[in-house]
C-alpha cells in the first residue's frame, strides 16, 4: 500500500488461493487483517504490523510469531477465518467508507504533485 495512504479500508476481496480479505489501515499503520479460506489451503500474510501480533481463531485468542521473512503462517480449514491485529484486545471490525477531499479523489490510483504515480 502506497505510504501516502494514511488510512484505507477493504471488504472481502479476493486474493490468490481462495481466500477473502478484508483489512483497515488508521493512521499509516494496520489496525487488523481478516483472512477467510474458501478452499482450506494454508494462507501465508505479510502485514507489517509492528509489535505483538495476535491472531482471534475459533473465538480464542493467541500470539504469533512472524517467520525470519516477515510472513505469518495461517492454518486454515474451508470457511474458517482468523483476524490478525496487534494490541490487547480485538478491535472493532467495521468496515466503513473514509471521506477524501475533492482535490485529493482519484478513482484510477494515487496522485502526487498533480501527476498519477501507479505501483507494481
């Protein structure tokens, strides 16, 4: 996600693997991630929390441990889903629209100095 993005917010998108996605980002920083499997193949997440991650699964709540790469690894079942965040407790999980100025809107990407910068 470009830097530039302080705060954004997805609902259930699909990523490689049969997996739905959703996250939000406040304030340059990654609040929570949700990971649902529609396929029950592993799911390997690289989600730059900072500090102690945690991960709510089956209603407990437990540390992981990223690997040497950064990536966690998630075992999930078909139609399981487990929400990563970091902190003491599971923030609140809503997804809701984040307001932008009219001069900052840009539906195709990102602009900076009135130039479109796109990123691979």
């Amino acid at each position: 996600m470009p830097n530039d993005w302080e705060s954004a917010v997805f609902h259930d998108l699909r990523a490689e693997g049969a997996f739905l996605v959703s996250a939000e980002r406040k304030d340059g920083k990654t609040a929570w991630v949700r990971v649902k499997s529609l396929a029950g193949e592993p799911c390997k997440i690289l989600s730059h929390m900072k500090g102690k991650v945690n991960m709510l699964k089956n209603g407990k709540v437990t540390t992981v441990a990223p690997a040497a790469d950064g990536h966690i690894e998630i075992a999930l079942k078909q139609g399981e889903e487990a929400v990563l965040f970091s902190g003491f407790k599971v923030p609140p999980l809503i997804v809701v629209p984040i307001t932008v100025p009219p001069e900052k809107a840009n539906p195709w990407g990102l602009k900076q100095n009135n130039r479109m910068v796109t990123y691979k």
